[in-house]
C-alpha cells in the first residue's frame, strides 16, 4: 500500500510521499513513489503514484520518454500548452497501460494492475494545479471546495487535514501539517512507512522550492511524533469531564 497527499496554497503546491510496497509483512521494499520533471523558468511538473508497482512504474518510464522526445503522435510533457493538457495525456496513458496489463492477464488481471497519480505543476504565465487522475484516465482539479488530494491509504491521515488546513498557510506549517498526517497514517497502517519523499513548489519557480526525505532516523520527525502523542493525551485529558448519571 501506499499514501501520497498533494496539497494546494496560496503560495504553490506541497506534495509527500512515503516508499513502502510489500507483499506482507516479511516482504518489505522501498520505491520512490514522487518524480519530477522542469524546464528552468517555463515548467515544473511532479507526480506521486499508488497501486501496482509494475503499472506505475510502467507510466513513470513513458513519462520520462515523453520528457525526451514525444511518442509518434503524441505530445511531449514539454511541449503541452497547459497542465490540463499534460493531465490528459498522463490519464491516457496510465489508462492505456492498465488495458494493456489486463488484457495480457485476462480476467485475473483486471483489479490487479489498477494506480492511480497526483499531478502537480505550473507553466509560466499561468497559475499552478493540481490533478488527481484515476485508473480510468478521467481526472479532477484541486479547488477552494477540495484543496487537497490522497492517494493510497487515505483515512488515518485525513482528519487530520482537514482540521489543520488553511489555504493561506506557510509552506513550514504546510510541511509540518503533512507530516502529523503521515505520523498518524504510519501508526495505524504498516503497509505504510518511511522514508517519506517531500517536495514544495513554489509559485512560478518552476523547480522544486525545497526538497527532503525523512528517514528512520530523523530527528525532526522523531521529535514531532513524541511531541504531537503528548500533545493529543494532554487535549485529551484537557476536555470537559463525562460523568454516569445517578440511578
């Protein structure tokens, strides 16, 4: 399993990430789960993937490609007018690699192979977005209604967002934010765990504003964990006593 959130700001786009796949519990890898691409001053695009190993890393391979030389045909990731355009071209093809996977599988492949992808970016002169595309190659955009996207295993960690999140938050509180979420996720879920891959992308930069894995031993996320199980026992502890009524 995985879990990847993009989230949207006033001042750009914070992505995270984390690395696991497994097939069970005495099955563990690290994959990196985040890519990016840019052209200096122009465009920056990233994407995070969840679902089948060999689908998204089949999508990431043609991706590169595309970022080299457009397919016959096709357009380049470069050479897109918009992130519409390069949201329609990965949904296309993330859908056509599914097919392809199922109809070489038969009918035992056809949950299998299913992913889904984050896609975040900007192109100089217009304003940065947010996809989430399905397995189906349809696709939505990040709005003030749906600020963030979850990919993976979404539940433990999106309470936490929802009452933490303000579109007019600092890029630090943004991180901080998404990192409690993670902490709470890997807590609850082992099919989820570190490293956790984070990029920022700040408004018309058109390159990753600040990049950075957390691994095992980080101290930083070490200390926000202990800080925020301290934190929740006091709130908790904290609240208005709950008392049986007399019988």
């Amino acid at each position: 399993m995985t879990y990847c959130v993009g989230m949207m700001l006033e001042k750009g786009i914070v992505m995270m990430s984390d690395t696991r796949t497994n097939s069970g519990v005495d099955n563990i890898s690290v994959f990196r789960k985040m890519f990016h691409w840019s052209k200096p001053g122009e465009r920056m695009m990233a994407v995070m993937t969840a679902g089948n190993l060999a689908t998204t890393q089949a999508v990431i391979s043609r991706l590169e490609e595309r970022t080299k030389a457009p397919e016959d045909r096709s357009i380049g990731l470069f050479e897109a007018p918009t992130m519409f355009q390069v949201a329609t071209e990965i949904g296309q093809m993330l859908r056509e690699t599914i097919a392809h996977r199922q109809k070489a599988n038969g009918e035992a492949g056809r949950r299998k192979f299913t992913a889904s992808i984050i896609l975040a970016g900007q192109i100089a002169g217009m304003e940065p977005r947010l996809f989430m595309i399905y397995p189906e190659g349809n696709f939505i955009e990040a709005s003030y209604d749906t600020p963030f996207f979850q990919i993976g295993e979404t539940k433990y960690g999106r309470p936490i967002l929802i009452r933490g999140y303000d579109r007019d938050m600092s890029f630090e509180d943004a991180v901080k934010l998404l990192m409690v979420s993670f902490d709470s996720t890997l807590k609850a879920n082992l099919s989820v765990g570190l490293p956790l891959d984070m990029m920022v992308i700040g408004r018309d930069d058109f390159a990753a504003t600040h990049e950075r894995r957390l691994t095992h031993d980080d101290p930083y996320f070490e200390r926000l964990s202990d800080e925020w199980g301290n934190a929740l026992r006091t709130a908790f502890h904290s609240l208005p006593p709950y008392s049986f009524p007399d019988t």
